[in-house]
C-alpha cells in the first residue's frame, strides 16, 4: 500500500468528518430510516492488492443501487452487444424514478442505472438465467468472495411496501413491450437485488474487476472482457451518480456509482477502488459525506482519469 495513499483517505476522512453534514436518510424506504445517521467508512483496494480502511468500513450497510453495476455485468456478459436495444446509454438528468423520459422514448429506459433500465436488466436476467435470484446471487458471491452473502428479506419487504413508484415503471414499461416477463417477477428479484448487505472493505473488492481490466485481483480470473469493461466504466462516469453524474465527473473525474443506502464505489482504472459509506443522502439521492470525501481524495491525490 502506497503510504501516501493512506496519508490522503486519512485526511479526507479527517476533513470530511469535521463537516457539518447536510444530508438526510432515505426515509421513503422504512428499513434504512433506521440506520445511525453518524456512520461514517472508507475502504481503498489497490490493484496490486493491498488495501486501508477507516472509520466504520467494516461495517455492513444496504448497497441498493450500486448492485445495478453488477447485474449490468452478468447481463452483458450474457448478452452481449444486443444488451443496447433495450437501454440506451445516455444520462438522463432526471431523477432515478423518474417516470418522464420512458414515454418519449417508447418504453426505452436511458441508461441501466436509473430505476427504470435496472428494471429491465433484471428481465433480461430472468429470460437468460434457469434461476436469476440464485444465479445472480451466486455471481456476486463468486465476485466477492463473500460465502455467506444473501439477500436481506427485511431490506426487500421494506421496499416492496412502498414501491409504487418501481412498480409503475415497470408496469409502464411493459405496456411497450420492452419487458417480457410478468411485472411481479420482475419487480421481485429487483427488490432482492437491491437488498444485498456489503461493508466498504467488501465493496471495493467485489468491484476490483473494473479497476484491472476486466479480471478478478484475487485470481486474475476473467469477469468480462477489457472492452465491455471500459463501456461499463463509461457508464458509471456518465450516469452512475442520477442527476448528480456530471457534478461527479467535474469534482471528483472518477467512474462510480451510488446507492440510496448511502454507499459510493467509485474506482480509477489499473490503480484502485474506493468504497465509501455515510448514510445521509444529499438532495439528489447521494451521500453528502461519501462526495465530498472523494472529491477530497481526487483533489489531492491528483489522480483522477483526466
């Protein structure tokens, strides 16, 4: 581990923590209304595999959206370049449950982060895969190393009960005929999905494989290929943050994703990943701690992708 590396995430961590912080917990989902508002962890994973953490890194918190990176993987794993007949690749600049956009784009979700187009991955998922919930699940397990990881039913129930905004989505979607299968399904192992539990430790290593081309740190195993990693990257940098995605890549120039949990993966190509979790959102949906302690970090650091 670089020692300045350390040096850097200690003082942003130390800086950002001195913060008043201005966020607010996500309490349309009952479940995290719950959470202590003051947690606050970092964890940084080189490629080179050494890693640091500090404050409550190893703690487990609900990853939410950031495990629509990682479906996103498996379905374009899975299906290749036709993935993008379903979703387009564009920003949206409306919030992630925004209902706006499908109607002028004929039930086309913008891109696979909003709520929409997570929605459909999750039906290309349960086309293609025997058992999506298991075979999804087994996927992370084997990206993270995480034996014993599993859905969280309370997370999931939680969600369930006041999603009428996903469930709208998912059934306006279908009435253009972009989603297969019955809206029920769907929904269900998208509430699932976003119910997975990691801490900032397991978090950047699960995500290691988009900072080393594509391949697993542990065992350099192949995930997906160099080119579809750099298009999910891509992805992550442009629309990874909602409407916030622009304000990221101008503060802190790195691909990432957010979470309504209050967790950021962010990550810098061939050097490292950053997992970041502080649980009180700003007004766009992203952790007000998490943002500015990798802005921090960029800033310093100087190594930012530009």
């Amino acid at each position: 581990m670089g020692s300045n590396y350390k040096k850097i995430i200690e003082n942003a961590y130390k800086l950002t923590n001195s913060l008043k912080d201005k966020g607010k917990l996500a309490t349309y989902i009952p479940e995290l209304a719950n959470v202590d508002p003051s947690k606050f962890g970092a964890h940084i994973t080189i490629i080179d595999g050494t890693h640091f953490g500090i404050g409550d890194h190893l703690e487990k918190f609900s990853i939410q959206s950031i495990a629509k990176v990682l479906s996103l993987t498996l379905a374009y794993e899975i299906v290749g370049e036709d993935i993008w007949k379903h979703i387009d690749v564009e920003p949206s600049g409306t919030k992630f449950d925004s209902l706006l956009l499908l109607e002028s784009y004929n039930g086309i979700p913008r891109n696979p982060f909003v709520n929409s187009g997570a929605i459909v991955i999750c039906d290309i998922l349960i086309t293609h895969l025997d058992n999506a919930r298991e075979d999804f699940l087994e996927f992370v397990k084997d990206l993270s190393g995480i034996l014993d990881l599993s859905y969280s039913d309370k997370i999931a129930d939680s969600e369930k009960a006041t999603g009428y905004r996903n469930i709208a989505l998912c059934n306006f979607i279908k009435s253009f005929g972009t989603i297969k299968n019955e809206p029920d399904v769907v929904l269900d192992f998208y509430f699932d999905m976003c119910s997975i539990e990691m801490t900032c430790e397991q978090l950047s290593q699960t995500f290691g494989f988009l900072a080393n081309g594509g391949r697993k740190l542990t065992d350099g195993k192949k995930v997906i290929s160099k080119s579809k990693c750099k298009r999910i990257n891509a992805l992550m940098l442009t629309c990874g943050f909602y409407d916030e995605s622009g304000e990221f890549a101008f503060k802190v120039g790195l691909p990432g994703k957010s979470g309504v949990g209050g967790g950021i993966i962010a990550l810098y190509p061939h050097n490292y990943t950053i997992a970041v979790w502080s649980p009180k959102l700003n007004i766009n949906g992203n952790s007000f701690k998490g943002m500015k302690l990798l802005e921090e970090v960029t800033t310093h650091s100087e190594l930012s992708i530009f």
